[in-house]
C-alpha cells in the first residue's frame, strides 16, 4: 500500500493556470501593435512585429501543452481551478489566445488560420455558454466580482470579431461585435457596482483590475474590424473610455502593486496594446487631430508595459517562482 506522501508526490510537469494564456493576449496584442504601427509608420521595422507575433505563437503553443498535460497528470487540480469564482474565467482566454494565434500565423497559412480561428472560436462560444449560465444561477459573493467576468463573453466575442473580419467575413464579425458590446455594458455595471459599495478587494485580486482596460481599447479595435472608412464617433468614443481607464488605473496602481508582483500583472496587457493598435489603426484610416496626436505616444505607452511585466515575468522564471500556487477552493470562492 502506498503512503500518503507518494500517493500525492509532485508532478515534474509545471501545473500552469489557465491565466498564463494572458501572456499570450499580451504578446499576440503587442505584435498587431507593431504590425499596425509598421504599416502607418515607415520609420517602424516590420520584422519586429512578426518576431513578437512568433513569440506569442511559441508562448501560445508551451502553456496550451502545458494547461492540457495538466488536466491528464493533475485532473484534480484542473477540476478546482473550474470550480473557483475568479480562476475559472481564464479558462477561457485558452480560446482567445487560439484566435489570436491565427491572426499571427494569417499571414503565412489561411488554413491554418482558419483551423485556429475555428477551433478557438467554437471553445470561446461553448465555454462562455456555460460559465455565463452557472452565473445566472446567483448566489454568487460579491467579493469575488472583479473585471474577469469580462474574459469569457467579451474578451471571447471581440476577439471573435476581430478574426471574422480578417478572415473576409465582416459581417459575422458585426454579430459577434454585438455580443461583445451589449455584454460588456451589463458586466460593467455590475463590476462597478461592487467596487463601489463591497468591501475593499483582497490583494492577490487587484491585478486583475487591469483587465478593466481591455473591453473599451479590445472592443474599439473590434469596431474598426467590422467598419469601413472614416472612424465615426462611436470609435472615438470607445477610444476615450479606454485612454480614461488607463489613466484611473495609473491612479490606482500604488493601491494595485502592493501585491507582489505576479503573473496575474499580465491580465493589463491586453488592453495596453489594443488601446495603442485602436488609436494607430484610427490614425492609419484618416482621423485627423488628437487621435495622430496621441498614437505615437500610446503604441510607446504600450511596450512600457508589455516591457516591464515581460521583465517581471523572466526575472520569477529565473528564480524558479512563476507557477503560483492555486488558492483554496471553498465554499465562498465556488461557482
């Protein structure tokens, strides 16, 4: 018979959370900021752009081994993780991050692409269809709201939109552009109102407030996917929100960063480079005044945070500390 400690004896495979597919929306995001900045700007290499689309494939590809290894050597573990009120979102950037591989790889395989773009859309879908119903049951603890509710029908539906319309297919991108937009109105208020009247959020959640950013900054590029022409008002107005979120988390990082630096950092990343390929993809389309004005100075904006979490992120593998361990599962943190 086997003792207790062998019987629960570490696995050599490094049990990553489904979070660590935030790093791929980060680096997948900074490529298209790059590629975007490329073609507006003829000072700007291309060849950066699709070193760092590389790399976000590359990251994509070690934790998707990774993540799926964890559910055959550690079922147990990946079982809380679905369980957990705030965790479980992430689950479903594994989709996002497979869309936005194929944008990255678009370029050099449309079937490939399209194998991505599917695969990863048909898991956004199913997956946000039934963290979204277990939701609607209620009896959920409003301490446990935070801005990951957004990942897995916002974040999952602008990104769905993006790709449909790199793809040919705009107007499938309008319907999941719909999505996205109505979802994130219901969700905001509903997070806005936690922060505003519950109790104070608990430490290791108040990275995850930089995801706050990505549904205006995601959601005006998604806008700009499925239009033509001249941005209207509606683009600028979603590009004003964006930049005022990034300004009150500026205001709120003290109050942020008193929790350690973690992998969870990368949650703000997203929506750092979709605010800058929002405001060049804008300038590159024939917006004049304030949106040139600002572009240049959003797209550097961006690779300053990509370039001090990338940094942050390689100085933890270094000492061996990247996978945090996963809280306690219990009936206060459950679905």
């Amino acid at each position: 018979m086997r003792s207790e400690s062998s019987a629960k004896a570490p696995t050599p495979i490094p049990l990553v959370p489904a979070a660590f597919f935030g790093i791929v929306l980060g680096l997948a995001g900074l490529g298209n900021a790059w590629r975007s900045a490329a073609a507006l700007w003829t000072i700007v290499p291309q060849f950066i752009g699709e070193v760092i689309s590389f790399a976000a494939v590359m990251v994509w590809a070690i934790v998707s081994l990774l993540y799926a290894l964890k559910w055959l050597v550690a079922r147990e573990q990946a079982l809380l993780e679905t369980e957990h009120a705030v965790q479980c979102c992430f689950i479903g950037l594994a989709g996002v991050s497979t869309m936005l591989v194929a944008l990255a790889v678009g370029p050099y395989s449309l079937i490939a692409a399209w194998i991505l773009y599917l695969a990863g859309g048909v898991f956004t879908l199913v997956f946000a269809l039934w963290r979204t119903g277990r939701l609607w049951h209620g009896s959920r603890d409003a301490t446990t709201t935070t801005a990951v509710l957004y990942l897995p029908t916002v974040a999952g539906s602008f990104v769905a939109a993006i790709g449909a319309s790199a793809l040919g297919h705009p107007d499938w991108g309008q319907l999941a552009f719909g999505a996205g937009f109505f979802s994130w109105l219901a969700i905001e208020s509903v997070v806005l109102h936690r922060l505003l009247t519950a109790t104070e959020m608990a430490l290791p959640l108040r990275p995850t407030m930089g995801i706050q950013l990505a549904p205006p900054a995601v959601g005006c590029v998604a806008y700009l996917s499925v239009t033509t022409g001249v941005p209207d008002a509606l683009a600028n107005a979603m590009l004003g929100y964006a930049m005022l979120q990034a300004l009150l988390l500026l205001r709120l990082a003290p109050w942020i960063y008193r929790q350690p630096f973690a992998p969870s950092y990368w949650g703000a990343t997203f929506g750092a480079t979709a605010l800058a390929t929002a405001a060049i993809r804008m300038a590159g389309r024939g917006e004049i005044g304030a949106v040139q004005t600002i572009a240049p100075a959003l797209f550097v904006f961006a690779n300053i945070v990509v370039g001090i979490i990338a940094a942050g992120t390689i100085y933890l593998m270094m000492r061996g500390k990247i996978i945090p361990s996963l809280p306690p599962v219990d009936s206060g943190a459950r679905l």
